[in-house]
C-alpha cells in the first residue's frame, strides 16, 4: 500500500545542468540541497516483499572503494514524493559491476514490481543502471541515497535511507 505523501512535480530542468542532462540523456550531479526531504522521504512506504531473504555479498576485492557504502537495503522514499521505491544493492564486482534488486510500489499507471538489475559504479562513484528507455543514477551524501530518473524529457527524484 502506497502512503499519500506531497507531491512534487519535477518534469522540466530547472537549471543549465539539469537542461544538459535532459538533452544529452545522461545524469550530472544535481545538488542535494534542492531535494526536497519531507516530500521524497516517507518512512512508511512499502513496495513488495521479496518472496525469499536477499543476500547481500562483501565487495568483490578490488572493487571501487564506495562500494561497501552502497551495499544493503535502502528504502523510505519515493521517486517524486509518489512511487514508493525500495532498492537492495546485493554485490559489487572488482569492475564495479553492480547487482540489484529493484521495488516499486503501485504508481504511474503501474503494479507493484520488483526486478533484478545490472548496474555499474561509475568513475565518479555513482551507481548508474537503465530501466527500460529510463536513465537511473544513485549516489550517495551524507548517509543519504539520492536519486535522479531520466525518462524522455521528464527528471524524477528520490530520497532514500539504508534499511540494513
């Protein structure tokens, strides 16, 4: 069940990084302070529950050296304050190729899912994965994973804190 929470609306850039983002389809870092906290973290958002525990592996040796950072379970958030999003980054290769397990709950015209995805850890230290025609990046400040989902013209945010 998806707990209303405030909606925020971020489908246009609204700075030149985020317009050469949009334009050239490929995330650049977007400051954390215009993230809007109470809107993208909700305590109480639920997405699926895994039909069996998920595991989460030690960093591979010579993986890149936030990996550990970015392992285990992260959730309380939701992509625009609306779709709850829970994601369990489970191993981390020496090539900084990352395995996921991603939940959505119910929204944008959509079931409850979950997935297993391929990512990698780019050369600045961000998690990049595509979903379908989207662009997904995560990195993490502060304790805190951001998020920003690149679908078409339209830029999706998220807030999220670590589970476990």
């Amino acid at each position: 069940m998806q707990t209303p929470a405030r909606q925020v609306t971020v489908s246009a850039p609204t700075s030149k990084s985020e317009a050469s983002a949009v334009a050239g389809h490929r995330s650049t870092r977007v400051a954390s302070a215009s993230f809007d906290r109470d809107a993208l973290m909700i305590a109480d958002c639920y997405t699926v529950d895994p039909y069996k525990p998920i595991r989460i592996a030690k960093p591979a040796p010579g993986a890149p050296g936030n990996a550990a950072a970015y392992l285990g379970q992260w959730g309380g958030g939701a992509w625009d304050g609306r779709v709850c999003h829970d994601l369990w980054v489970m191993e981390v290769s020496a090539d900084g190729k990352v395995l996921m397990f991603d939940a959505h709950g119910p929204g944008y015209r959509q079931d409850a899912t979950g997935f297993l995805r391929r990512g990698e850890i780019t050369p600045d230290g961000r998690i990049r994965v595509r979903k379908g025609g989207a662009m997904v990046t995560y990195w993490i400040e502060d304790g805190v994973l951001y998020g920003e989902r690149l679908s078409g013209q339209q830029l999706h945010r998220i807030m999220m804190r670590k589970k476990s």
